[in-house]
C-alpha cells in the first residue's frame, strides 16, 4: 500500500469521467504485453496531474505509482483493482470513497470542497480565506478530511502525517492555530497516520517543517496553553509519548522544549536529551537498574545518546554496564549512531570501550560504512575525515572501492588507498533512468 502521506494532489476541478476512463486505460495497459505500457501511463498521469497544478513532474511519484499498479495488477488485472490502485495513489481507502469525495467538490458550496479550501488556506497561510471559510460554515471546525488519515484542519498545523504537499508551515501559523482554537478545534483530536492516536501537539512537536520555520516551540506553546495533553501514550504517533517521538524523529529542541514544560520522562527520553541528573535517578548506588527503569530502556537510550552527541551521558551509562555492541531494531549500535549524528568526542569515548567495529546493521553497513554513507548525506567533510582517521587508527577495515561521497572525503580516501567507483550507488538511489540520474546526481 502507498503511505497516506504520499497520496497524489487532485487536479483543480477534476471529473470523475477522466479518472474513469484512466483506469479502463490503465487495465489495457496492465494486459499489454508491452512490458513498459504502466510506465507510460504512469508518466503521462503524473506529468498531467503536474502540469494541471503547475508544478514539475516528481520521479518519486511516478516511480511509487508504478511500482503499486504493478503489485495490484500483478493479483488480478480488473478494472476494480485498476480504480483501487487511483484511488489510493490520491489518499483514500477505496474506490467508492474516492468517488464521493470527487462527487461532493462538484456540488456548490460543499463541506467537503469547504474543508479541501480550508485545509490549503491553513498550510499557505492564508488567514483571511480561514477566517470567512469558518465564519460561513463553522461546523467545518471540527469536521474531518474524507482521506484515510481523517485529520481534522486543527491537525493541518502540525504539517505531519497528512498528505506530504500539505506538509508547509507557514510564518503566520501560530495566528492560524489561535484562529482554529477559537472557533471550537478540539485540542486533542487525533489523526488516523502512524498507528493512530497522533495529536497535533505530538505531530507538530516531530515535524521538521515548524522547526524550519523557526515558529515550532510558539506553535507547541500555544498548543499548551489551549490545554493539549502533553503526556498522551501515542500522541506522537508509533506508539510514542511526546518526547521519545521528537527524539525519534530528530527533533531534540523540542525534545528539550517539551520536558521543559512538564512532560514525562522515562530513562531512555533522559538520556536522549542528555538529562544526566535525571537518569541517575534511575541506578542504585551499586549500579544496578530501578524498577522504575527497563534494559530495553537503558540500552535504547544509550544509542539516543549516542546519535544526539551526549558524551557525558554515555560515559555513565557505560559505566553502569551498557554493552557497546548493543543493537537497535534497525541494527544500530551506539558507535553507528554516533557517527551517523557526526559526534567525533562521543565516538573516541565509545572506542575506549572496544566497540565492535565490523558489526553491521540491517542494510548491511558497517560502522565504516555507515560513516561515508552520514557524509554523503549531508555530514560536514572536515568532521567525516576526522571521524573516519579515528576509526581507522581503531582497526576499521578501508575497503580498496568505495560508493562516491563527495571530493573532499573521496579525495581523502584515494590518498590512503580506497578509489571511488563511479558506477556504484548508495542502497535505493540507483537511478532507472537518465531524468531520474540527472536529478540523483552521481550517487
């Protein structure tokens, strides 16, 4: 199934009668045995659907679209399938509530077009068009969006786990959210993305785009002071409390921001906002863990550590028996999420400690491996090299060929005997194409 939050935008004023005739034409592609005829489709429906909303082509659409419509196709080549894989691509569950949704924004004045303006008056910044938009229809305050995230406009805030070309924040969202507030949002809905039982507090709180914006800790302040349970079990969604969502997802300031202002703090979300007096809290005087606190706890909030550069933190709890090599669900040890946040101090410490260095995590990468694959990512050169000299002197294994990175570290790496191989790729960045290698570059 496509993530919700990659679902398609409508064109403006969509008929019902194209989307039909796509899917017919979508099944005669699906029987043709021309094996590139849903890649055609595909790219003529992704690059209608662009030019109708002014916008470029995105590979990844296209590229997501053809993989679901060969899955689907691949069961059964039915018309009925054809329409599943349409209406999932836009957001919704199904066929039917695809239709009903496109039925209702051609009846005048409708709520659902009401809450369609609605939702791009909030993430455009749009005051104005808000406002007259609740004051004609105030019940659209608390109405909830047809898609399968069913988010009502107050969740539009947060730009998280709706559909991803909703995700903007704009200056004014803090005025917006007031607005909302005011006229009867509920503070605590939730949205259907994650696992369920996200609030807008726990998404805007682990989105990227208010913490861009420079506008996130007014937004989660003003969340509070409207009453927003800070302290909700899966308000972050994923089974997460506030602050291990944020640290989750990255978002530390507001990690630090949330406790700050009173949210509960278990032994992992301590130690992965570096609260060293609280985590020691947690140990006897002998070392050994509370009750209060779990292993699975201490050994994830140890990686936390790690990743986030609180080198205090894993001095303690090294000294209270971590063991180094301690993997998370995706395979990280602490030495891997230390250098994949780039914290040269944190990874000496952890050396002292004869981590494993040949230990590799889910997508086969080494703690080396992991280092260039940080750099290429967006690391900062100078720091990589020094991180990379340090492992080496460590006993990490320099391959004779590795994926490019970017001059400075290639450069580095070629004068100690590893060459870049042009024509290898980073795991899931291989291009299929020449548009898709002219907008990857030469990874």
């Amino acid at each position: 199934m496509p993530n919700p939050q990659d679902a398609l935008p409508l064109p403006p004023r969509p008929s019902l009668e194209r989307y039909r005739k796509l899917a017919k034409e979508l099944v005669k592609a699906g029987k043709s045995h021309d094996g590139n005829a849903i890649s055609e489709w595909t790219n003529r429906w992704i690059e209608t659907l662009a030019q109708r909303a002014g916008s470029k082509p995105s590979l990844a659409d296209a590229n997501r679209t053809e993989s679901f419509a060969r899955e689907k196709l691949a069961e059964k080549c039915t018309l009925t399938n054809a329409q599943f894989v349409i209406a999932r691509s836009h957001g919704f569950e199904s066929w039917p509530k695809f239709t009903r949704h496109m039925e209702a924004l051609t009846r005048e004045n409708s709520s659902v077009g009401r809450f369609e303006a609605a939702a791009d008056a909030i993430v455009t910044g749009k005051l104005s068009v808000l406002q007259r938009l609740l004051h004609e229809d105030p019940p659209l305050v608390r109405m909830r969006s047809t898609r399968e995230h069913q988010a009502t406009l107050l969740l539009y805030v947060a730009a998280n786990g709706v559909e991803n070309y909703r995700q903007k924040t704009p200056k004014n969202i803090v005025q917006i959210t007031n607005l909302l507030l005011e006229a009867g949002a509920e503070i605590d809905a939730t949205a259907n993305v994650y696992g369920g039982g996200a609030t807008t507090l726990g998404l805007a709180a682990t989105s990227i785009h208010p913490e861009l914006a420079g506008v996130q800790e007014p937004l989660l302040q003003t969340l509070l002071d409207h009453g927003a349970t800070i302290d909700q079990p899966r308000t972050a969604g994923n089974n997460h409390p506030a602050v291990l969502g944020c640290l989750a997802n990255g978002r530390t300031k507001a990690a630090a921001f949330l406790a700050s202002r009173g949210a509960g703090l278990t032994l992992e979300s301590a130690a992965g906002i570096g609260r060293l007096d609280l985590a020691k809290s947690y140990f006897n005087d002998d070392g050994a863990l509370k009750p209060s606190a779990t292993r699975k706890q201490l050994e994830s909030g140890f990686r936390y550590a790690c990743l986030y550069g609180h080198t205090g933190m894993v001095e303690f709890l090294l000294e209270r028996g971590v063991d180094p090599a301690t993997q998370g669900d995706d395979g990280q040890t602490g030495l891997h999420c230390a250098v994949i946040g780039g914290h040269l101090n944190t990874v000496k410490i952890l050396l002292q400690h004869n981590p494993p260095l040949e230990m590799k995590n889910i997508y086969g990468g080494t703690v080396f491996g992991q280092t260039l694959w940080s750099a290429a990512h967006g690391g900062d050169p100078e720091i990589y090299i020094g991180i990379i000299e340090t492992l080496i002197a460590a006993g990490a294994e320099l391959p004779a060929r590795h994926v490019p990175v970017n001059p400075r570290i290639d450069g580095w790496l070629e004068q100690h005997g590893s060459y870049a191989e042009p024509n290898w790729y980073w795991f899931g960045e291989e291009p299929r194409s020449n548009a898709e290698k002219d907008e990857l570059g030469n990874y």
